[in-house]
C-alpha cells in the first residue's frame, strides 16, 4: 500500500506517539499544544540544527541541514536536522562529487538519553524515508545527539526497530482516520507531560469528568 500526500503524517509525531497515544492524538488530531520549559528548549536546539538549509564538505563527509524527507510507503513526512553522507558502495551518486554516498541522519534533542526509545524511533524513520527517497542501499546506523552530554550515540537500525516503526505509523493512520483520541491512561511519563494541563489525568484517577466536576464544586461550595 502507498499513501497519497495529502494523507502524510508528521513524521516527528512518531515520538509523541511512543511517548504516549493519547498524547500523539492531543496534538496531531485535536491540535492542541501546551508550550512549556522542556519543549522550548527542544525548538531552540532544534532551531540551531535548521538554522539554515545548507550543506558543507568536512573531510570525507558532506553534512546536509534542515534536508526535508518522505514515504509513500510509511505515510509520513518531516525533516532531518542533519544528514550526513558518508562514502560508501551501497551510497548514490551525488552531482558534482565522486563516489557513491549514503545518507547517515542525526537527530539532536535536548537533555540526555532517555528510557523509552521514541528518539530512535523517530531517527529510524527518518533512515527509511532517505532509503525510500534516494533508493540506497539499507543504513545499517544513525546518530542521537543530546544537548546535556553533548554527545552523540550510535543507533543501530536493525529489524526490530524497523517493523515497530511500520507497526505504529499504520496505527497512527489508522486513529486518525478515525479522528480518535484513546483515553487517559496515567503512567509516570505524565509528570513530565507538556499537555498533563489539557489532558487531566486526575480524571482518569477520580473516576468520571461528572464525579470530578461535582467534587471540585463541593470543595468551592
Ligand atoms: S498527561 Fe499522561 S495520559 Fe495525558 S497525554 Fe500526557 S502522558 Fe498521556
């Protein structure tokens, strides 16, 4: 199955998604958004990794910024913050340049690596769209950049993190045909939630919106 452009996704909503479906749903479906310190401070590093689209040669590599991506085959589309090109037999010509290049992309995030892996996700979606775009050969790796450590982690693209990929855009496509927003499901990551405003998990935890709406009424009363 291929999908038409007009039935993309945003491909950096694959973070929001494995960080939380309701979440995902909340700002993809709903369009709601709630800016706050963590999320500001991502736009910022990620202002200074597109701050221009450009690309340079620095010694074997050529580094391509703000380079936008797609997949018919995904439903998805977005852009990368770096894209490296690095020499290599299963890379594509590039004009200009001898040799064949494959694209290797980074991704920059603010803080340090995290528990769950919605960051490798998002980057390896990010390498099936290249492989799809330029029809290279399979980039084996790719890289996370963290603002705190100010380092970069080797994410190895392997299957498994393949089909999960596949697995949840096709999810994804799937809830927002049905314009449907799961419900709340409280975990720790809701502390740490830019929408836990607008979302309300204590909701979930008080039991209905009715009960919730009828306590809070007695305790101004
Ligand atoms: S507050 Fe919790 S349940 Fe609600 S969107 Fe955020 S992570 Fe998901």
């Amino acid at each position: 199955m291929e999908y038409d452009e007009d039935e993309f996704l945003n491909l950096a909503g694959l973070q929001h998604f494995a960080f939380c479906r309701r979440q995902w749903a909340l700002i993809h479906i709903e369009q709601q958004w709630n800016e706050n310190l963590r999320t500001a401070e991502g736009h910022i590093l990620h202002e200074n990794a597109h701050d221009s689209l450009s690309a340079e040669k620095r010694g074997n590599l050529i580094i391509s910024r703000g380079m936008a991506v797609l997949s018919h085959r995904l439903g998805v589309n977005g852009v990368c913050d770096v894209v490296e090109f690095h020499t290599s037999p299963g890379g594509v010509p590039i004009f200009g340049r001898e040799g064949k290049w494959l694209p290797v992309p980074v991704e920059y995030k603010r803080g340090a690596p995290k528990e769950n892996d919605a960051d490798s996700l998002q980057l390896c979606c990010q390498a099936m769209c290249l492989e799809e775009m330029l029809v290279c050969g399979e980039i084996p790796k790719a890289y996370l950049y963290y603002g705190e450590t100010a380092r970069r982690t080797a994410v190895p693209l392997d299957e498994a993190r393949r089909g999960k990929v596949t697995a949840m855009l096709s999810e994804m496509h799937e809830l927002y045909r049905r314009k449907y927003t799961p419900r709340v499901k409280p975990t720790k990551s809701c502390n740490a939630c830019s929408l836990k405003g607008l979302c309300v998990p204590k909701l979930y935890r008080s039991g209905s919106a009715a009960d919730y709406l009828k306590k809070r009424l007695e305790e101004c009363s």
